[in-house]
C-alpha cells in the first residue's frame, strides 16, 4: 500500500514539475500596436500601469498604433504622463526607450513631430493637423522594474481648410483646425482670398492661438501681398500678420471672430490655428455672473504640437491590449507552485505516518 502511494505521488510530482517548468519558460511577446478610427479612444504601453516589460526580440521592440479617421477632422493627443526606461550600455553610453509622435499614418521618419523619453508626471497635448497620425513605442532597454510606461487618450477635432473665395466659411464647433490650403503636404496656392468666421455659443469666447505661420517674406506688413487677419468683425480687423512672425494669441470679445487670409503671387508653408470655446454656454434664463468681453493678445502657445464603430483588429499577430480594457486573467503559474508545495506535504505525511 505505502510502495503504491509513494509510485503515485512520484508520478503526480514529476507532472507537476514539467508543467512548473513549461509555466516558466520566457514565450515570445506578442506584436503590440493596432490601428485605430474610432472617433476617440486610448493607447497604454504593455502592462500599464505596472512596468512594462522588455521587448525579447529585436522583432518586438517597436509598438506602433496608427489613428486613421476621415478627412475633414484633425487629432488632439492628451497625455497622462510617461515614465520610460534608460540604461548605461557596455561601452558608457545611455540606452533610452522612446515614445514617438508622427503627424501622419505613414510613420515616415520625416513626418516625426515629437519624441519623448525620460519622466514627465503633468499633462502633455499635442496637435496633429492631419486626418491620420502615428504613435510608436520603442523598447531598447533590456531590463524594466519599476517604469510604469505611458497612457494616452486621443479625439478628433474639427479642421477646416476651405477657402469660399468671397464666400465666408462658417464654423462651429467648440473646438478645432483652420489652416491654409494645401497645408502641411503642400504650398499655399497664388491668389487665395479666404475668410472664416468661427461662431461659437452664446456667452462664450473664442481662443486662437497659431500653432505654424510661414507666409511669404515681406519688409512690412502694410504692403505685404500675403497676410492674415483677425478680428470680431469683417469691417474692421483688429490685427494682421505677415512674413514668419507666429502671431500671438488672440481672444475675441464675443461668440464670434473672423480669420481673413490672402495670397499674392508667392507661395511658402502657410498656417495652422486652434481655436476653443472659452466658457460654458449659459442658459438664457440663467445670466452668467462672470461673463465680461475683453479682447486680448497674450501668450504664445508652446511650439512644436460622434462615435465610430468600433476598431478592428490589424492582421493576425495583432490583439487587443489593455488599451480600452483590463479584463483580469489568473496566470497558471501560482496554481501550479501551490498544488506542488500541497502535493509534497500530502506524500511527506503518507510516507511517514
């Protein structure tokens, strides 16, 4: 009886053993990164928000998620904070992994917007004047306990580059683009004369600040064939702007402001804007004790930066990270360390009772 109890629970440790063994093994990561064309959503480094783990070969190292959406809309990326990894290689120099922005879906070295590495606790927004964008993750360090990675959201915005000739465009929307035709694959056509008028609710305002201007070189604005103005009236224009000068941020004194651009011969880059509501709409019963107009021209914005249905996966090494969910799964490998620490006690006690 004692020899055919000791024969099982060799035969059962063994089998455990093997199955401790398999558990434990390093698998292959698998691919990280999809593309995405909801109207909004967000992308998390692997395993956030616990450290992300290192890339096992060199064919995992990069994470790439591609936002594709519809033309006519713009991309604001809003991030969380990141927190990536860097090392001190064999021959003194530093190794970091590498959050980078592209402001197309291409991923195209020359349409690189920002890169980010190191700590950043606040909040970061960046804007992408495009109806696609690229975001990768590269994981050159070896070794990562304790860097919890990054967490974004991202949602459209309006953007608007018609140009109605003596027609003024209207806009309104609580946030969003303008900038010149062709902008930024292309110069701005010869000959434009382009007016917006951006509207927003009532007892709000507008900010507009201009995120890229290169017009064409002028010695003064007064004779200038390529210019920009902006007012709170198509009569009379508060401001204009000519040359490379970004202009600084303009705050209208009511729920509407013009945007007036027009070309000569030249051509150059052109311009793009943001603007944004100012203040919650008030109900018409309900007047807003803090509503005041004031017209401004104060800081700079910082240079360089409806739902869809849902996303799909992108070919077969692609899946749905925790990205938009974190659905919990129990790892094997506990259960298996505890029915063998169970499994040895069971055959000590058969064995020497």
């Amino acid at each position: 009886m004692a020899m055919r109890d000791l024969v099982i629970c060799v035969v059962i440790y063994f089998c455990l053993a093997e199955g401790l063994a398999r558990c434990s093994r390093s698998r292959p990561s698998k691919a990280c990164g999809r593309t995405m064309s909801a109207y909004r959503g967000s992308i998390r480094s692997p395993g956030f928000p616990n450290p992300y783990p290192p890339a096992l070969r060199e064919t995992d190292q990069e994470c790439k998620w591609v936002i594709n959406l519809p033309y006519g809309h713009g991309i604001k990326l809003t991030f969380s904070g990141y927190d990536l990894n860097d090392e001190t290689g064999d021959v003194g120099s530093t190794v970091y992994d590498e959050i980078q922005v592209f402001r197309d879906g291409s991923c195209d070295e020359s349409q690189r917007q920002r890169s980010l590495v190191g700590l950043l606790e606040g909040e970061l927004v960046i804007y992408i004047p495009h109806k696609s964008a690229c975001v990768k993750f590269i994981r050159r360090t070896h070794n990562n306990k304790v860097h919890g990675g990054f967490s974004l959201t991202y949602e459209v915005v309006d953007a608007n580059s018609k140009c109605g000739g003596n027609n003024t465009v209207r806009v309104t929307s609580q946030e969003g683009y303008i900038y010149s035709p062709g902008y930024p694959t292309a110069s701005y056509p010869p000959y434009l004369n382009c007016t917006w008028m951006i509207e927003v609710q009532p007892d709000q305002t507008i900010d507009i600040g201009f995120m890229d201007f290169q017009l064409s070189y002028t010695y003064s604005c007064d004779f200038a064939p390529d210019f920009i103005e902006i007012g709170n009236s198509n009569r009379t224009y508060e401001y204009k702007y000519c040359d490379q000068d970004v202009p600084e941020t303009f705050l209208s004194r009511g729920n509407r402001a013009w945007v007036h651009f027009r070309t000569g011969q030249w051509r150059n880059r052109g311009f793009w804007l943001y603007y944004k509501a100012v203040g919650e709409p008030t109900a018409a019963d309900q007047p807003n004790p803090n509503y005041r107009q004031e017209e401004g021209r104060g800081k700079k914005y910082p240079g360089a930066t409806n739902e869809a249905p849902q996303d799909k996966q992108d070919g077969p090494n692609s899946y749905q990270q925790s990205v938009e969910s974190s659905s919990f799964r129990v790892s094997p490998l506990p259960t298996v360390v505890v029915l063998s620490v169970v499994l040895t006690k069971f055959c000590y006690t058969i064995l020497y009772l």
